[in-house]
C-alpha cells in the first residue's frame, strides 16, 4: 500500500482516481484557452507556446496512464511541487490576467484531492509565497500591476481552491468506507442466510430420511426374535434406505455446486434441465435470462421450484416435452415449466392439494413465498400442467398466497 509522507490515504478509490483525472482534464482545457490568449497578445509567441506545450504534455501523461503516475504522485509529492514552480514560472511571464492561471487553480486543487487537509494547507502556502514572489519580479517590468485583484482577489483563490479538493477528497473516502462497511454487512448476511438455507435443506430432505431410517434400525433386533423372514425384509428397507440417503447427499451436493454464487441463476437452470433431459429422455427446451440480479434467497429457491416441477413431471406427468422459461424483468423474476403429460384437475380450493397427493406443488408454493412471491398452477386432465413462479428479484417478506390455481 502506497502512503504519502503529507499522511494522505492512498488515492485507490476510482471516484479520486476519476476525479484526478478530470483535473488533468481541466488544465488542459485552461492550456488550450492560453494558447488562444498568447496567439492573440504576445507577438513573439513562440516561447510562450513552447512552455505550455511542455505544461499540456505533463498533464496528458496522468490522464493516459494514471495507474502508473497516480501512486508515484502520492509517495512523492516533491513532484507535484516541481509541477507548481514550472507552472507559477510560466503564470510570471505571461501574467496573472492570463488564463494560465487557472491551470495554476487546478494544481491547488489537484493537492488537496491528492493529499488531503494537510496537502492542501501545504500547497497552498506555497502557491501563495511563490505567487506573489513572481508578481514582485513583474513588477520590475510592469509597475502597475498591483491592484487587489492581482494582490489580493486571485491568489485568494489557491486556499479555497485547495481546502475545497480536501473537503471533497474527505466525502469520497467517506463514501468509500460506507460501501465498504455495507459489503461487508451484505456478505455477512449472505452467510448466514447460506446458513440457514443449508439447515433447512438438510432438514427437509437427509435428516428425514436418516430419522426413518434409524428408526427401522432400532426395530431391527425386535423383528429378529419375533419374525426373522419381517427382519430380513427390513433389513433389505434398510439397506435401499441408506442407498436413499446416499443418493440425497449426493444429489444435495450437486444442486449445492449448480447453485454456486458465481454462476448465474439461468445458466444454472439451463444446465439441471439439460442434465435432466439426458437423463429421463424427456425433451426439454429452455429459454432462459441469466438473471444475475436475483438474490442468493431468491435463485436458491427458484432452483428448487424448477427441480422439484421436473421431478413431478419425471413421475406423474408421463409427459413427452417440457418447455422452462426464465424471465427476469429487473423487479420480478418469472419461472414456468411446462409440459404436454396427463396434467391433473385443480381444485378450487388449493389447500386440498396434499389430499390429492401433490405434495410436491405445495412445497413449491413454500419456496416460492419465502421470498416474497407465488406460485400459479394452471393444469387440467389431459391437457398438461404449467408451474409458474413469480417472485420479486430480492427476497422481502410478503403476505402473498402461497398457492394460486386456475381452472381452464
């Protein structure tokens, strides 16, 4: 980490850094008007014109390759002095009613963005000492020169010029420490809501199947006295219950990578649909934004909704083709998975579902308004089943049904 000897922060942030570069800007606009003035007074401009085309030159390279000049300004501010005497040598020969000086102004505030309240106080003590220095060596020449104006109204300028850079400098460092500090608290909070999110997946899936599965496992030693050819039958329902709990782990894990924060959310859908057509021979189209915005809560469960509406087509829905779209319209995100199977009639009231054994829909409707969203279901005998799950692009709580159905 760079640091400057005037005990500046290092000028890392790319708001300083843009903001420098602007500066750099700005005097070369201010050179490009002194050429005009020196073109239009001086009548032997040659000099002149010589001078501040070294000036334009020493303020292009910054703008161009700031990430190599910008640290190297910051550990060595005797740089920037040199820039302030070439510069106020220039200001002496062409006068401070030229628009040079504004060049001049630039490098005040070039100081207090680069070295903070200190810079600044610095700097500006030397643009004024070498200021009026100059001005008492034009006025060799040019007695006249003294009025307020030149004595007084501009150099008063380099102060404010400079404290103003410092007062900005110190609002971008604010700022940057805030975003910081909100990172921070963001990806605390994705943490412990992976957390959570892992507990509750683990609880709804493995940990059933291993409580059932040590519950036969207690009953085992019973069966054995009482029934021997029973205990070999739970023996063999333990065993393809281990196998279950295998395959659980296994398939968690999967989702768990396919889910990971790095890949967007339509790319990890498109990838579960392609592996689950390969796998079923079932063919599925997918068509899918890649919805980069959605919240770790929001494409975690909308994951699950589309593995859980493919598993109910892979078992019940005996269908041929099953469409997937993915829609992300910035506020909300749009899930559908279509498919052309035996379908199922839809009660008029939803909450009838689990007795009709569609489990798997309700389950559905539960993620979906854990993040604030709803689940439609549009299907009828014969005609296919739609799945759409429409929830808002960052997980707030809602008050929403859970389930939403439509008749044809």
């Amino acid at each position: 980490m760079v640091s400057s000897p005037l005990g500046a922060k290092p000028a890392s942030n790319p708001r300083t850094d843009a903001l420098c570069r602007l500066i750099f800007n700005y005097r070369l606009v201010a050179l490009s008007i002194a050429v005009l003035w020196v073109a239009y007074r001086i009548d032997d401009f040659v000099g002149p014109v010589f001078a501040l085309t070294v000036a334009a030159i020493a303020s292009f390279l910054p703008i161009k390759y700031w990430n190599r000049f910008g640290p190297v300004l910051l550990a060595h501010p005797f740089l920037l002095a040199i820039d302030l005497v070439l510069g106020m040598a220039i200001l002496t020969v062409m006068g401070a009613e030229s628009p040079f000086f504004y060049y001049t102004l630039a490098t005040a505030l070039l100081s207090g963005v680069l070295y903070a309240r200190t810079g600044a106080v610095v700097f500006s003590v030397s643009l004024l000492a070498v200021y009026w220095a100059g001005l008492w060596l034009r006025s060799q020449v040019a007695p006249d020169i003294w009025t307020f104006q030149t004595v007084v109204g501009l150099p008063a300028l380099y102060p404010l010029s400079a404290l103003g850079g410092a007062a900005v400098r110190r609002m971008l460092d604010r700022q940057a420490a805030t975003e910081a500090a909100l990172v921070e608290v963001a990806e605390t909070r994705a943490i412990e809501t992976e957390r959570t999110r892992l507990a509750r997946e683990m609880h709804d899936s493995l940990a059933k199947t291993i409580h059932g599965l040590a519950l036969s496992a207690a009953a085992l030693p019973q069966w054995l006295k009482r029934d021997p050819e029973r205990a070999v039958k739970e023996a063999r329902t333990i065993s393809q219950a281990a196998e279950e709990a295998a395959s659980e782990a296994r398939e968690l894990i999967r989702d768990m990578r396919a889910n990971s924060l790095d890949v967007p959310l339509g790319d990890a859908v498109s990838a579960f649909v392609s592996d689950w057509s390969g796998r079923t021979g079932v063919a599925a189209s997918i068509d899918a934004d890649h919805a980069e915005g959605a919240s770790p809560e929001t494409r975690w469960e909308l994951f699950c909704i589309a593995k859980e509406a493919l598993t109910n087509v892979e078992r019940h829905g005996g269908a041929h083709r099953v469409g997937v779209t993915l829609r992300d319209d910035v506020d909300t995100i749009t899930l559908e998975v279509a498919d052309d199977g035996r379908g199922f009639e839809v009660p008029h009231d939803l909450t009838d579902l689990p007795s009709d054994g569609h489990y798997g829909v309700v389950g559905m409707a539960e993620r979906a308004e854990r993040v604030g969203g709803r689940l439609e279901v549009d299907a009828a005998a014969g005609r296919g089943t739609t799945i759409r799950a429409v929830v808002p692009a960052r997980a707030t709580a809602s008050q929403t049904p859970a389930v939403q159905g439509r008749v044809p």
